[in-house]
C-alpha cells in the first residue's frame, strides 16, 4: 500500500503537467495575415457542385445562427447562390468558467465568410472582439480586439512557453471554438458517406 501511495505522489506533477499542456495554443496555433488574426480552413467535397455544397453550408450557417449561445446581434448578412458566398456576423458567449454563483464568460464577436466553388468550400473567421466583464444590463464591460490580445505577441510570454493568465484563456477558447465551427462544417458532408470513406479532405494554401 506504503508502495502504491509513493507511486501516485510522484506521478502528480506528470499529471498536473498534462492536465495544463498549453503546447497547440502556443506560437503559431492564431494565424496573423497583414497584421489582422484570420483563421481559414479549405477543403475539397469528392463529386459535389458549387450549388450542392452551397446549400449543405448555408443550412450549416443558418443553424449556427440558432444555437443556444448565439446572441442579439447574430445574424446573416449575405446570401449570394450565384457565386456561392455566404457571409454571417456572430455575437455569442464564450463561457471560462461556470460553477454556481459565478459564471465567467465573454461576448464573442467575429465575421464569418464561406466562398464555395465546385468540389472546393473555403471558410474564413475575422474580424474578431470580445466583449468582458460587463455589468447585469450588459453596460460597462471591456472590449478587446483580437489582435491586441490573442495574438502571439499579446497572448505568450517571451520565452514563448506558456501563455498568460488572462489573454491566455480567451486564445485557448477561441482556438478550440473555430477549431469547432470548421470541424463540424466537414462533417456535414460525412453524414451521407459510409465510415470507411471520406467525403472531404482538408486543403494547404
């Protein structure tokens, strides 16, 4: 038993270590073009036209649009079937943290675009805020820009081994929730395919 328990303290620290692995969030996981933070994701559709695809993602975008985190100002704000663009502004919670009597969240504000073409789905997000620590009637809260606080540069410390308290909870959501939207885009088009195929397959620009 003496033996068993020995064992365990010294395996806490690799436990605490992998419970705080920071390393997919770190240089290089928030992509910056021309100074502005834009994520992108393109991936091809085996055997799909632009009109099929486009219908697939704008039932997908209207969908997002009716999520139970979305807020006020979520809306679309273009439709165009002919060029296949589809483009959705978001405003929706972020949530850090959520015991009882304390709720720790943040507006999420960001401009979704989707450009289809024959075979082809290209997705964009830009143009990213927050929106923080607001008051009970939503006034009085602090907004933030993403470039000026999940960049590399605002969100990791110099050594660029970890990243800082507070910038650093907001680049880790963030990454993980446009890590959602893109995954959960792909496989809308997987539903109709058996598992041991594919129906897309993720393209490098």
């Amino acid at each position: 038993m003496k033996q068993l328990l020995l064992t365990l303290l010294l395996c806490l620290p690799l436990f605490a270590f992998a419970n705080n692995d920071d390393s997919k969030y770190l240089a290089g996981a928030v992509p910056e073009v021309n100074g502005q933070i834009v994520f992108q994701q393109t991936f091809a559709v085996k055997d799909k036209s632009q009109s099929e695809i486009y219908q697939v993602m704008s039932d997908f975008v209207k969908r997002m649009t009716q999520e139970e985190n979305q807020l006020s100002r979520t809306r679309i704000t273009e439709e165009d079937p002919a060029n296949g663009i589809i483009i959705a502004r978001f405003e929706e919670w972020l949530v850090f943290k959520k015991k009882i009597l304390y709720l720790d969240r943040t507006r999420f504000n960001y401009m979704l675009s989707v450009t289809c073409s024959d075979g082809k789905c290209k997705m964009v997000i830009t143009q990213i805020s927050y929106y923080y620590r607001e008051d009970m009637d939503g006034h009085n809260g602090e907004t933030y820009k993403a470039e000026e606080w999940i960049s590399d540069k605002e969100a990791i410390n110099k050594a660029g081994t970890k990243l800082y308290p507070i910038s650093g909870k907001f680049r880790r959501k963030t990454i993980d929730r446009v890590e959602s939207i893109f995954k959960q885009a792909r496989e809308e088009f997987e539903k109709e395919v058996k598992k041991q195929n594919q129906a897309t397959e993720l393209i490098t620009e």
